[in-house]
C-alpha cells in the first residue's frame, strides 16, 4: 500500500514539472514571444541573429566631437570583409588576393579556416577599397569602420557606454525595439546625452546561415544602414583635442595617480579640457569618478572668497595691518611679519583671514555664503536647463554642489570661523566651481 502511494506521488509531482515546463515552453514559443521576460525580449528577432553572422561597420550610436569638429572617442579604420564563400569562387578569389597583394593560398587558408567574415585592416588603402568595390561582388566589401579609439581623450569627462538590460528599459519603457543588447551611456556626457545619441540603426553587412555555418540563401549578402538623414547625431563639445591630450600627458609624466586639472576659456567659462585620474579600466568602471566635479575642500584659494566679501563690506582699508606673527587662531607662531590686506593675500596670511571673517559674520551672518555664491562655488557650475523636451537637463554627469557652512551654530564658535575662512572645516567646492570662479574674477566678475 505505502508503495503504491509512493508510486502516485512521484507520478503527480513528475506530472507537474512536466505541466510546468510545458506551460513554459508555451509562454517561449507562442504567448510572449516578442516580449518575454520583465526586460521585453524578443525571441523572434533573437532567434533570426542566432542564425545571423553580420559585420558591424558602425553601431550607429551618436559620436562627440571636440570644438574644432574632430571625432573624440571614435575613428575610421579602412578595411576588407571577405565572407567565406568566396573561396568557392576561384576567379573571384584570384582577383581579390591580386588587389589585396596577398598570394591567393594563404587568403583561401584564412576564408577556410573561419566560419564568419573575414575582416583585413593591415595596409588597405583607398585604392584598394575602390579596386575591390569596383569587383561588385556581393562576397567582397571595402568599408571605413567606425571604431572606438584606443587612446580615447578626456573619458572621465565623455564617459563610457555599457549593455545593462535593466537600465536600459527603465529608462526608457517606451522604446521596445531597442535590442536588450543596446549599449547605453552609463558615466559622464554618455549618460546625460544619451537619449540624445540612441542608435536609430546600425551599419552592417549580414547573412543568414544553418548550423554549420554555410549561407542559408545563397550568396546574398545584405547591407542595412540608417535610413534617416538626421541620424546619428553628433554632440560638439567646447573640448580642445590638442589642448586635451597636452594636459592628459602632463599628468602622466607629473605622477599624478589621484586628482586631475580643468582648463577654461575666460571669455566663456568654457571648457577647453578636463582630465581626472586614476585612469578608467573595465575592471574599475563601477568606482569611475571625475574629481574634477568632486566637492573637496579647497584650502588656501576660499580665501579669494573672503577677499571679495571684505571688498564689499569695505573692509579692504590700505592702512589697516595684521599681525601675521599669529596663527590661525591668534597664538605666536613668528614665521612671517606684519602685513597690510595686499600683501596678507599674496602670502597667504591664515591670521589675517581668520580675523576678516570674524568681522564679516559681525556685520552680516550670511556674508560669506553669498559672496561664495555670486562666484559660483555653491550651485553646480555645468550648464543646467531646458533642452528640447528635457527638462532641468544637467550638462556634468554626477557633478556635486558647494558648500560653506555645515552647521549654522559655527557661526558663532571662533575656531569654526577661523577653519572656514581658510577653506577648511565644512567648506567644499569642486576643481571645476573654482576655475571657473578664477575665470568670473577675471572677466572682471561676470558669472
């Protein structure tokens, strides 16, 4: 009897797994397929590349350029695709091997021992490519590939794209047609353009094969590209190309493992070139982070700060000297001497500033963080506003604000004050709110 029981309950317990996976064949095969799963697949299209060997010439992802309009991340390499076939087609493969100067063996070897397009990059010239266009021969194709340059300039700042299926249909519900395999913009100008730089279509060459890799229709070869004329678009940034790969190389040869360097154009504020280290790896993508848009404290250079804000107040009386003896907070020290305004900024008197400070919180609590804010190191200093149907667009992926004061009680604590006003304690600005705040003062104070 238990063995009988037994028998039923392992023959109800089979009957439901094979239920269940014939409930999921069943979602496969005929009720989602051309959105299975939370990130929308479709198997259709999915099954058709399976059977699919294609040669990307260009993802068809939009591409940036620096101010002079030269590609930043991206460069044109001519090549050859030669699909197998053609080593059937003695004639033709005679003919290739003359124009391409290779003996005609060793390129049937090379078509032999692949099962997907062969694609030549050493030594092709724009002759070769005419000759081998001119051939007209569906199995031949001389292209310029797009290809993402090895020494690719400013990526701290032009960012990087990655596949990440999640991300891609979170942020953007709507665009079904989008393969999961779409790589998305996921740091720096990448991510906050991205919807800007969304491949409508991609360049390529395909063909369809069966199992063993043999062309399943012949030798028909197709050619897709991106029919719309707008498309892809191309983002000109303010970068200097020259500019850019001069400050990356001085960083380099200075050791600099941790920080970076900004460099604006007065007239505009704009960015002529920003680098940050340490370098961008795949291995360390996740930890990617542009110091240049990182609040830190900036030291000695908030002093400029407390200078304008003194200005203001009209603090800044030629006759009024300060004992830089002192310390920060006023005990002997005796390393530099007494000294007027002028010469308490130009050799960074810490005494001096502490003392200023202390003044201005007497006349007007709020004096410092609004002169501070005038020059730009509170509010992000990337642009920020209404682009096409974006709005409160940020230029700067990840970029931090400023700050002063962290507690408003330190107002009132002599210590506190003396810290802040020397750019320590609670004070926070990025690299990038400085020079640019360097840049408002010599336009002769235009934000």
């Amino acid at each position: 009897m238990r063995k009988k029981r037994r028998i039923q309950w392992t023959g109800a317990i089979i009957f439901i797994l094979l239920l269940g996976l014939l409930m999921r064949l069943a979602e496969i095969q005929l009720f989602f397929t051309e959105s299975f799963s939370k990130l929308d697949i479709n198997l259709i299209q999915e099954s058709v590349k399976q059977r699919t060997e294609e040669v990307v010439i260009s993802d068809g992802r939009g591409e940036f350029l620096d101010r002079n309009g030269q590609a930043l991340l991206t460069k044109e390499q001519p090549a050859v695709i030669l699909f197998p076939f053609l080593q059937y087609d003695l004639p033709r493969l005679q003919q290739t091997a003359s124009i391409l100067e290779m003996e005609e063996d060793e390129l049937k070897k090379q078509l032999t021992e692949t099962k997907k397009p062969l694609i030549l990059k050493d030594d092709i010239t724009k002759k070769k490519l005419k000759d081998i266009n001119d051939m007209k021969y569906s199995g031949v194709y001389g292209v310029y590939m797009k290809e993402k340059d090895k020494k690719r300039l400013a990526l701290h700042t032009l960012g990087f794209t990655s596949e990440n299926p999640e991300l891609l249909r979170k942020r953007y519900p709507d665009k079904k047609e989008l393969s999961i395999r779409t790589e998305i913009g996921t740091f720096g100008l990448e991510s906050t353009f991205d919807e800007f730089l969304l491949p409508e279509q991609d360049t390529k060459l395909l063909y369809h094969v069966d199992g063993r890799g043999n062309p399943l229709f012949g030798m028909d070869v197709k050619y897709t590209a991106e029919a719309h004329s707008f498309y892809p678009l191309q983002v000109q940034t303010t970068i200097d190309e020259d500019m850019q790969a001069e400050m990356e190389k001085v960083l380099k040869d200075q050791g600099v493992e941790k920080g970076g360097a900004v460099l604006l154009d007065i007239e505009s504020s704009s960015v002529l070139a920003m680098a940050s280290t340490p370098n961008v790896t795949s291995k360390n993508r996740h930890e990617a982070r542009n110091y240049m848009l990182t609040a830190i404290a900036p030291g000695s250079v908030f002093k400029t700060a407390v200078l304008a804000a003194a200005i203001e107040k009209n603090l800044d009386q030629p006759q009024t000297m300060y004992d830089c003896r002192k310390n920060l907070y006023g005990e002997p020290e005796g390393k530099q001497e007494v000294l007027n305004l002028t010469d308490s900024f130009s050799q960074s008197c810490n005494y001096t500033f502490a003392a200023l400070a202390e003044k201005l919180i007497q006349t007007d609590d709020q004096i410092i963080e609004k002169t501070a804010a005038k020059l730009g190191l509170i509010d992000r200093a990337g642009w920020e506003g209404d682009v096409y149907h974006k709005q409160h667009f940020k230029q700067f992926d990840r970029e931090e604000t400023g700050s002063v004061w962290g507690d408003k009680r330190d107002k009132h604590v002599k210590k506190a004050i003396a810290q802040t006003a020397i750019g320590q304690k609670n004070v926070k600005t990025t690299p990038l709110q400085i020079a640019n705040m360097m840049a408002t003062i010599a336009r002769g104070g235009e934000r």
